[in-house]
C-alpha cells in the first residue's frame, strides 16, 4: 500500500475452509495528501583553521517521500541533486578565511520542504615559522658577509629587520622564500638583529641572530729613520699610523712614557726642542679597540751645541777709537782747507 495515491481504499479479506464455509473482513483505508515536511538537523555553527583539511558538514535528513536537495553557499547555489531520503554530506575543505553561511533544503515528493542553516568561520591564528640562523661571528673591514632568514605562512605578508633595535630593512616575503641582508660595515663589538615577520591576519613570528664584529689585526705604523741633530735645534718625530678602529697612542723614552692621548690616525708629532743632550731609545705604541697594538721605535742622539767666537771687549774699543780719530782728522782737514 505504499504507493497508493490520495483517496479512500477498502481491502476486504476472506478465507473459507474445505466445507465452503467462509467468513470476511474489510478494511477501510484513507490515503490523505502529504503534508509534512521532510526532517533536518544540522551541526551547531563552528570554526576551523585556516589551511587544515577534513572538514565537512552533514545534515541528518529523512522522509517518507524524498525528493531532491539543493545547498547554497553566501546566497549562491552550488549544488542541486536527487535525495534519496539519506544524510546529506558537503566537504567544505579550503574556504577562505571570514564567515560563510550554507543553507541545505530538502524537498519531498509532495513539494514539501525543509532547510537548516549553518555558519563556517575560517579563521588563521597560526603564526609564521621562522627559522633560527648561527650566531655570525666576522673579522671587521671583511667584506661578503649576510644574514639569512627563511620563512614559511600560508599569508606571508610584511617583514621588519632591525639592527640593535633600531629599523635596518623591510619588504613583503614570500613563504620559503630567502630573506636575506648584507651585514658589512658594523662596528667593532656584539650586534643584535631580529626578524620580525608577519601574516595578513597579524600574527607575527621573530628570530634574533647575534653578529659579532672581531678585530684580530694590529694597526700599521711607520718607521722614522733615527735622528742626530745639536741640542736646541727645532726637530720632531712623525710617526703615522692607521687602523679601522684606532683608540690611544703611548710615547716612551728609554723605557718611561712621556705622552698619551687618544688616536685618530692623525700623524702622531714629537716635538724634540727641549730634549737635553743625550741619546734616546724613543718608542710609539698604537692600541686599537680590539686591544691589538704595534710600536715604532726611533734613535735620538742630542749633540751639545757649538759655541760661537766672539770679538774681546778690548778690540772693540780699538776699533772704536780708531774710528773717532779718523772723523777728528777729516774734519780739521776740511776746515784747514
């Protein structure tokens, strides 16, 4: 009787037993229209992570009729099928990220029908993966020297690269691309850089990487010839030195520091005016930041100073009176004449 149309029906049944003696019954049956609607339930709202796999809504359906179903996603209709009366299944594997919204109906044979709504939000709270570089350890004035970080996000976004906290680089990266900077220049001692990365949904990622910049290479100087010259006499020592971080100079004679200062790679001068007579073991001593130093040493000899003759007192009178009696002369001539 499953397929009898809407009216009224009546069944009658008789049976008879081998005397022909019979009895019957009927059965009035009433076949009304359908109209109840189909059942369906559907899970509560939920949430996923952006990028992951194996999600999937199921409606639980059922009808005595079944029809056919059709689900729409955000107002739009993706799918339009035949329904056999068992679950519905949609696989909503890789969605993009916000809020979506799936309608499923359901229509039995008598155009009866039945929907349910549910709300998939896709959300990305995964922060990019940054890997940790060595720790950089370079001679100072070498050349060639980088960083190199690689990152990997489904929503690479911007990257910020700092230098002792203060902003050196930035740019967009690409997930497992290299993101890589030269690091030449920096001064002597321990630098810090750090990688801050980020994805278009904020999440952010960063890695630190010491560089230290080492100075393992004594300075250059000069060494002036040795010197001979008379007590008195206006002379000096230049010594010129150079080095990628100077800092102080020492002067020693016979073994006694006589001057210090700071050094710059200016010319260091020593004035020998006022140095007695004598010979000195005269010593430079250049110190770089990185404590590697180097000396110059130079050989001073002071002569005594040579004395000059001078004309004797007595002379100079004889001279002078000479002179006088000449002009006494001319003059009694001339006015004798």
């Amino acid at each position: 009787m499953d397929n009898l149309e809407v009216g009224v029906y009546i069944y009658t049944c008789e049976v008879n037993d081998s005397y022909t003696n019979s009895i019957n019954d009927s059965v009035l049956i009433f076949v009304e229209y359908d109209n109840i609607k189909p059942n369906i339930s559907g899970p509560a709202d939920f949430n996923y992570e952006f990028g992951t796999s194996g999600h999937k809504i199921i409606w639980n359906v059922s009808d005595l009729n079944p029809k056919l179903y059709n689900i729409s996603k955000d107002g739009i209709l993706i799918i339009e099928a035949p329904w056999n009366g068992s679950d519905i299944i949609l696989n909503i594997t890789g969605l993009n990220l916000g809020t979506h919204s799936f309608v499923c109906c359901v229509m039995d044979k008598n155009n009866n029908t039945a929907c349910d709504i549910v709300n998939i939000t896709v959300e990305d709270t995964t922060p990019p993966v940054i890997n940790h570089p060595s720790n950089i350890e370079y001679e100072c004035g070498s050349t060639g020297n980088t960083l190199t970080w690689i990152a990997t996000d489904l929503l690479p976004n911007k990257y910020y690269i700092t230098l002792d906290g203060v902003l050196y680089k930035n740019g967009s990266w690409n997930t497992g691309e290299n993101i890589t900077i030269e690091i030449d220049g920096l001064s002597f001692g321990m630098h810090f850089f750090t990688c801050y990365i980020n994805d278009t949904s904020g999440n952010i990622a960063m890695d630190t990487v010491n560089v230290y910049v080492n100075d393992t290479t004594p300075p250059t100087i000069n060494i002036p010839q040795s010197i001979i010259i008379e007590k008195g006499t206006r002379a000096n020592i230049t010594w010129i030195a150079n080095d990628l971080n100077p800092s102080n100079f020492y002067i020693y004679c016979n073994g006694s520091l006589i001057r210090s200062g700071v050094w710059n790679n200016t010319p260091i001068v020593l004035d020998l005016y006022t140095f007695p007579e004598g010979i000195y073991n005269i010593t430079c001593k250049v110190i770089d930041i990185g404590g590697n130093s180097i000396t110059s040493s130079v050989i001073v000899q002071i002569t005594p100073q040579l004395q000059t003759s001078k004309p004797s007192y007595d002379w100079l009178l004889l001279i002078f009176i000479i002179c006088i009696g000449a002009v006494v002369s001319f003059s009694a001539y001339f006015l004798n004449k």
